[in-house]
C-alpha cells in the first residue's frame, strides 16, 4: 500500500492487525475473509469518482508523513540503538 500511495493509486487492504494504524483514512480496508467485502470495495471505488480522488490525496499526504526508505531505515536503526542496553541485560 505504501508504494501504491507514493504512485497516485487508490488502495483497498485487507483489515488486519496495524493497518488502521499504518494505513490511516488512505485505504479502503476490507476483511479478508470476505469476498463480498472485498466486491463491495472495488465497485464502490470503481463507481464513485470523488472517492478514488479523495483516497489519492490521502495516500500521497501519507506516503509524505511516513517518508522515504532511508527515512524508515534510520528510524529503525534508531529503535534497535534503543533497544540495545535492554537486550544486553538478557545474557545469551
């Protein structure tokens, strides 16, 4: 989806654990398990012109906030420095 948002597209996802959080208001998400959700999405974005444009404004804002690769590497990075002294104090 992060791609897709960087690339102007409109994005349906699946509703599983983190993608409120990652995905935000830049995704139709679905359940899985439902075909028919998943009908209903992509009709509903292929009929409703307004929505794909909303969704693509969305994503690119999103995209924007999450940042670039190197961006998200380096936060990372920054986690496990944090990490470090914690994980010391396991032993092996």
């Amino acid at each position: 989806p992060l791609e897709a948002f960087s690339w102007g597209c409109p994005v349906i996802a699946s509703s599983v654990a983190g993608a409120d959080e990652q995905l935000k208001d830049a995704a139709m998400l679905f359940d899985p398990r439902s075909e028919r959700e998943l009908t209903n999405a992509l009709c509903r974005l292929y009929g409703d012109q307004m929505l794909r444009v909303r969704l693509i404004e969305s994503g690119y804002r999103r995209a924007e906030e999450i940042g670039t690769v190197d961006d998200y590497v380096n936060k990372m990075m920054e986690i496990f420095d944090e990490f470090e002294p914690i994980r010391q104090c396991w032993g092996n």
